[in-house]
C-alpha cells in the first residue's frame, strides 16, 4: 500500500477541460508540494521557507525558478552536454511573471528565504505551461505553513476570431489579436503583461476583467485544497517587527514636513533631490543619536522610509504636482538623433529626461537566426532585442555578470511591442538584431528602448508598418481617502514608492504591448481605465517628437549594409547549385565574395544571396542562373557547339543543357552536310523551338534568325 494519502481538486474551465491540483504524492519534504495538470501537461510545484533568518536581513529572499525538463517533452537537449543547463529566456520570462505577483503577498517583515520551484515534468504541445505556473505555485504556498497572504492564480486570456477564450490551445493563440497573462487574486488584478495587434484601451480592460473572473474560481479551489490540508491550517510563527510608538511619531515629525517641502520643491534633478532628502535624514539621525546613543538603526531606517514616502505620496495627491516639478500628465523633456553611429546599420539616441537609450540594429543573413531550442519548442528567429542595464547608468559600480532577469525581462517587453510593426519576411529578408544600452537611467529605460528600438530600425531602411513609442504610467492611492494621482513617465523614485507600474506601448493606432505590476488590493476598472486613457496621450505625444527626428523608414539602405536578393530555382537544380561536397557552391562564394544559402521549401529551391555591393551580387546571380535557370520556348540563346552529327549538331545553351539543332534548321539553303558550315566550339545564336513533352529534349533553329534570302525577280521582273 502506498504511504501517501493524496488530496485532489478540478478547475473546470469555460471550454470544458479540467485542471487538476493534486497534493501528498511527491516531494513530501517540501513545506509544500502540488501537482497541476492540464491535459498531458503536469507542473510540479515546491515551496520552502528557511526556518531562521540571517540578522542583517531587511528585505524577503525570495527566488522562484521554472524549468521545463526535456524528457517530460520525450526530447533531448541540443547542448554538448546534451542536459538541461542555465535556465532559457522563456523560463526566466515565467519566472518573473510568478515572482511579480507572489512576492506582495508575503508580510513585509518575514524576511525568511523562501524559494519556489516550478517544473514542467510532462508536457503538451496543446497546452502552454506558463498559463499555469502561477496557480501550481500559489496552490503549494496555500497548503504549506509559510505565511502568504493568498491564493492567487493567473490565467491566459486571449481573443480569437474575436472570442476572449481562458487559457486556449497552443494552435490557437498563433490567430489571437489579444494575448495576455493576468494575475490576480479574488479581489483584485495584480499583474498583466501581453501583446495585442494595435487595440483599444477599451478591449485591454475587457480582456483584464474577463480574466478575473476566470481567476476567482482557480482561487476558491484552492481555498478548498488548503481547507483539506491540515499543515495549511495555522501558519508559522516569526517574530514581528518590534515597535515603538513614541519614537514613530517623533520621527515623522522631524520628516514629514520637510520631506513635503523638498518633494514640492520641483527640483529636476535627481541628485538634487537625493541631496535634500539627505539631508533631512542625516540631520535627524545626529538630533535623535545625541539624543539615544543607543538608538535602533534598523528602526529609525523603517520609519524614516514610511514617514519620507508617506510626505511624498500625500504632495502628489494634493498639490498635483511631481517630484522634478511636472504636472501628472506632463512627459520629461526629449530630445533624439539617429544615424549617430556610422559603423551600424541602423541607430538611435533617444532621450527622455534622465533616461537614455543608445541602440543599435544590426541585419545579417539567415545564417545569423538564433537557434531556439527548449523542450517545448525548437527553430530558428531572425528578431531578436538585447537589453543592457550597466551600473554607470545609475551611477554605481558593480561587476558586470551578463544579462540578469530584469534585462531578459525588459528586453522582452521592448522586442514583443516592436515585432508587431516588423515586415514580413517577403518584405524583410535580413535577420534582425537590435540593441539597446542603457547610458542613463531615472524611470522608464524599458520604454526608452522602445522608442530608440523603433527610430534605428527605421534609420537601418527596415520597413516597419508604424512608428511604436512607450510609455510607464504610476499610481499613487490614498488607502483612507480613495483619493488618487495617476502619473504619466514616471521617475524611478515614483515607481518605488508608488503603487503601480503600468509600461505600455503603442502605435498611432493602439496597444501592442503592456507589463503592470500592483501593489496595492483593490484596483478599480475606472482607475486603470483612467491610466491607460491618459498612457494613450502620452504615447501619442512621444511618436510626435519622435517624428520630428524621423517619420519614416529611410529609402536607401546604409551603404555598408548587405544588400539580398531571393531567387527561385527548380528543385532539382538544387544539387547542381551546391555541387559535390558543396564545392560549387563553396566556389561561387568565394569568386562573388557573395554569401549564398539555399533551402527546399514547397517543391522548389529558395535561394537567398547576400553581397556588400551589387557587382558582386549581380555575379553571384548570373553564376546561379547559369547553373539553373530552365530554358524557355522562344528565347533566343548564345549557344556553343558540342558535336556534329550526320542529322545536325548539339548546341548547349545553358551549362549542362544541350538541344539538337537539326540540320534543316542551319540556314534557309538545304545542306547536304554540316561540314564546314558548322565547327565544334563555335558560338552561334540559336532559339528554342519546342520542349518535347515526353523526353525533355530541345529542339533548336538558327536559321529563324537569318534574314531571309531574296527570290529572284521572274522574267517580267516582277519580285
């Protein structure tokens, strides 16, 4: 008998499947353990609290990881080392999706180390993994002791054929003109992040809401599993933060005032502002240590920060006013340039207050396609973004390790809002690859990269269907009042204290990205109905000022750009162009200085050729048609004679392709013989006649080409 009694519970969704939520089978150590399943697919979730904190910790060490694993797919991975390594882009993306809703939810004074682990042990090509990820997770917090201010779930809403559907299948979203992850809990919508082909603010709010709904049931599931789970039923005990009352209130009146002072000041310069506020804190501190040399740090440190924000938050709410000066709808200053960089093909140098991005894009051939290969999916893109956040940016100094989650995430973000405008490949035959880099940072770099993103793929010549800007919309709510200030272009000290991050991206036309993070319960419709309204304004007066520096995709490619040109072949000229061991091929490259890749693709030979001039290019073409183009009845060819025979000579008119030139169809006289009217290696003009149907074979003419002879005049001299 097995020594494990299981606990089970079914979601059933709008379309009819199930998910299952199934505890006490595996992981058993865990301080929590699920398993949800939909379809074939299975996620196995795990949760562990440290039991004990490490003193000098302010803060929750939180990490959440997601792995799919190959064998639950029935693949082996493609690395040398043939196992699952680093985690991929994707998984990373799903990490921060999980960890952007789970983390609020934890008190703010358990500073325990808490790690989630979500892994994809059985897949679905059906069904999309990081729909689910969220819900394993928060159903393994809901049945463990850590304390956790849940259940939450996220679901995937998507409009197909112009029907919002929860979690659709995988062939499915390929149609979608709106897929979003929304997170939420039974109150509230915490977290959204998506793309959509240019929509209304309007139909994102419908999708949100529609996604809610579909939430509050995955959470009352859950609330059922807990229920059955007698480890669920009373959470840990930690200690509390302590707390003094009389040394709170003297703190907050030796800040708030002058904390609303400085805030109100207008100041637009962050440093200026670091200064000032500074100097409140280092002031107080010497008051209050003259005072208690005794005095507790960390809690001078917490109230502080509470009596600082709360100053702060409360000058934006009633004077309508910003930290640098702004009105709540005003966007920082910008200025831009493009084509700053001659060595790239495409470049941009965007500028919006103290934020600024230097991006570059790059086009190389179908040999430069990233190679994707995860365990639910493997191929190639040619469109790829890379975001780059270094400390000088914010003026810090710290080891440069590579891209962490929040560039991979970043850099998502501005590479799903800028494929929406990309070309098709018929119009577009380069591989892609943009750039971004981070030179100064004070809010928003993300939707900066963006914006830069767009005006270098337009000065590169890449003909993109519409501009894109972007743009971070804050929010800061009084929790007593209900009074609210929505914020437009956000500094980095409003997203910290705020109560929203809403980044949002768009053509003229409308949405085709969104990334939002709540951190407060109880978001209304209208307030984020208000935020995307006045986000559109925004956005819209960015593309304006964008415009001003370019309007347009540049007519000509850089002159050190490589220019491409696709031919079609037959398919069975594909052999004959790569030649044995790729030696033709090979040694066209080589003459042409031409890159020249070839694929089969619906019974034909697609021939991509690359060259940094047109000489080369025309080479490289000329070179491939010689070998493949198919000779066409009534064109007339410089043929060269291969052989003389009693009926006629074989002339060969293409490389590899001889036709009979009969000896009827030499010339108008009738000739007996072909000798010394014809020689072997001689170049005649000749025309195809006719391909015989059956044998392929070409019948030729030269004499069609001849003048006719004049008759001779009769003897009444008549012609």
């Amino acid at each position: 008998m097995p020594n494990y009694t299981a606990v089970t519970k079914h979601i059933t969704l709008p379309d009819g499947r199930q998910i299952s939520i199934e505890t006490g089978k595996l992981a058993k150590f865990a301080d929590g353990a699920v398993v949800v399943r939909l379809g074939d697919a299975m996620l196995l979730a795990t949760v562990v609290s440290q039991p004990s904190s490490r003193g000098d910790v302010d803060f929750l060490p939180l990490s959440v990881d997601y792995q799919e694993k190959f064998g639950g797919a029935g693949n082996i991975p493609g690395s040398f080392q043939r196992r699952e390594g680093r985690l991929s882009d994707y998984e990373i993306l799903v990490c921060r999706i999980v960890d952007r809703i789970l983390r609020p939810m934890f008190p703010k004074d358990y500073h325990y180390e808490v790690q989630v682990m979500i892994t994809l042990i059985s897949a679905d090509k059906t069904v999309q993994p990081d729909a689910l990820a969220a819900l394993a997770a928060s159903a393994a917090l809901s049945i463990s002791d850590i304390p956790f201010a849940g259940p939450i779930s996220e679901v995937r809403v998507a409009r197909i054929d112009g029907k919002l559907q929860i979690n659709p299948l995988t062939a499915d979203i390929a149609r979608a003109d709106i897929d979003l992850i929304v997170g939420a809990t039974a109150d509230s919508v915490a977290m959204v992040e998506g793309e959509m082909n240019e929509v209304s603010e309007e139909e994102m709010v419908e999708a949100i809401a529609f996604a809610h709904e579909a939430i509050k049931e995955q959470v009352r599931v859950q609330l059922e599993l807990a229920a059955e789970v007698e480890k669920s039923h009373v959470k840990r005990e930690y200690p509390k933060y302590e707390e003094n009352d009389d040394l709170k209130k003297r703190i907050h009146e030796g800040v708030y005032e002058h904390a609303y002072k400085v805030a109100h000041s207008g100041n637009p310069s962050k440093a200026g502002r670091k200064e000032g506020f500074s100097a409140i804190k280092k002031s107080l501190t010497e008051k209050l240590l003259e005072e208690q040399p005794e005095l507790d740090m960390k809690m001078f440190g917490r109230y502080y920060s509470s009596a600082e924000k709360k100053a702060i938050r409360d000058m934006m709410i009633k004077e309508r006013t910003r930290l640098d000066g702004r009105a709540l709808t005003e966007i920082r200053p910008i200025w831009s340039e493009v084509n700053y960089l001659p060595g790239a093909h495409g470049s941009a140098l965007f500028t919006r207050g103290e934020t600024q991005s230097l991006t570059t894009v790059a086009l190389g051939t179908k040999l430069d396609e990233q190679i994707i290969d995860t365990a639910m999916t493997s191929g190639y893109s040619k469109f790829m973004l890379h975001y780059n956040f270094p400390a000088f940016s914010t003026g810090e100094v710290k080891p440069n390790r590579g891209p962490g989650r929040r560039e991979i995430g970043h850099g998502n973000l501005a590479q799903r809002s800028l494929k929406k405008v990309m070309p098709s490949d018929d119009e577009n035959p380069y591989t892609v690859r943009i750039v971004s880099d981070i030179l100064e940072s004070n809010g928003s770099s993300s939707m900066a990269t963006v914006c830069a993103g767009s005006m270098a793929l337009m000065d590169a010549g890449i003909p993109v269907r519409a501009a894109v800007s972007g743009i971070a919309m804050g929010l800061v709510q009084d929790k007593e009042t209900g009074e609210y200030a929505v914020l437009s272009d956000i500094l980095g000290d409003e997203d910290h204290l705020g109560d929203m991050d809403f980044k949002v991206t768009g053509t003229e036309k409308g949405i085709v990205a969104c990334q939002m993070d709540i951190k407060i319960q109880g978001l209304s419709a209208e307030i984020m109905t208000a935020a995307l309204h006045q986000a559109r304004e925004g956005r819209l007066h960015i593309l304006r000022e964008m415009a001003k520096t370019i309007a347009a995709p540049a007519a000509e490619l850089k002159p050190h750009t490589p220019r491409s040109h696709k031919m079609l072949i037959d398919k069975e000229y594909i052999g004959a162009v790569i030649g044995p061991g790729g030696k033709v091929i090979q040694q066209i490259q080589k003459d042409t200085n031409a890159t020249v890749i070839i694929e089969e693709k619906d019974e034909k030979g697609h021939v991509s050729i690359y060259a940094s001039n047109q000489e080369d290019m025309q080479a490289a073409i000329d070179r491939i048609r010689a070998i493949a183009a198919t000779p066409e009845v009534g064109e007339t060819y410089k043929g060269k004679v291969r052989s003389i025979q009693p009926y006629g000579a074989f002339v060969e008119i293409m490389p590899g392709k001889d036709g009979l030139l009969h000896i009827s169809e030499v010339s108008h006289e009738r000739l007996a013989a072909l000798e010394g009217v014809l020689e072997v290696g001689q170049e005649i003009d000749v025309k195809l006649l006719d391909i015989d149907k059956k044998t392929g074979k070409y019948r030729l003419s030269r004499k069609v080409l001849l003048p006719k002879p004049e008759r001779a005049a009769d003897s009444n001299g008549a012609a």
